[in-house]
C-alpha cells in the first residue's frame, strides 16, 4: 500500500513540472500579445522557453522515477529519496516564506514514506507487482 502512494507522488509531482510548461506557455501567449520594447525586448520569450525547459525536466524525472518505482520498486526508492532530499535542502536555500516550511515537509515526509514502504512488508521479490 506504501509503495502505491509513493508511486502517486512521484506521479503528482510529474504533473506539478507539466503545470510549469503551461506557465512557460502563459508567457509566451502574454509576450505574443504585449510584445517587450526597448532594453528588456525579447526577454519574455527567454522565460517562456526557460520555464518550459525546466518543467520538461520536471515531468521527466518524476515520471519516469514513478514507472521504475512502480516496476521496480526496491531499486528506486533510494533514488526517490535522495530526490526528495536534494529538493527539499534547496526549499532550505531559498529562505522562502511559510510555502518552504510546507515544501520541506512534503518532501522529507515523502522520502520517509519511501523508505518505510519497503521495511513494511519485509522482503519480496523486485519485479512483484504493486
């Protein structure tokens, strides 16, 4: 059971990078209709295609971290951990209001979550299905 809510976790957080292309996307649509001028013109497209690519990567990772999960789960749930962590000392670097708070939580008590999933239920095999 701790194995399937931590694959739909890293489903979630796939989703949230896909939800960064459409914000890539939103600017791009603001910058086509109030196109920058002078110093800053063709900034908006940098940001667009900037928040586009980030979110790609996003999506990426964490959905394909959610199908090993979901196949192979013992083999990467350390890596969804140390993703976990690795996002959660750069929620810490920010030195973001009360969202960080909320954002480091998330992503330690989900790395927890990983890591009791496969303790729960002792040993079994790899490739078992979840």
């Amino acid at each position: 059971m701790i194995e399937r809510v931590v694959v739909a976790v890293a489903n979630l957080q796939g989703l949230a990078g896909l939800a960064v292309i459409g914000l890539g996307l939103w600017v791009l649509v603001l910058e086509h209709r109030h196109p920058t001028t002078g110093d800053w013109a063709g900034l908006g497209y940098v940001i667009a295609a900037t928040l586009a690519g980030l979110g790609m990567v996003i999506a990426a990772t964490f959905f394909g971290l959610a199908e090993g999960l979901r196949r192979r789960y013992r083999d990467f749930r350390m890596a969804f951990v140390v993703l976990q962590g690795g996002i959660g000392a750069l929620l810490l670097l920010t030195r973001g209001g009360w969202w960080t708070s909320l954002g480091v939580a998330w992503a330690l008590g989900t790395a927890a979550l990983a890591i009791a999933g496969s303790s729960a239920r002792g040993l079994r095999p790899d490739n078992a299905s979840i």
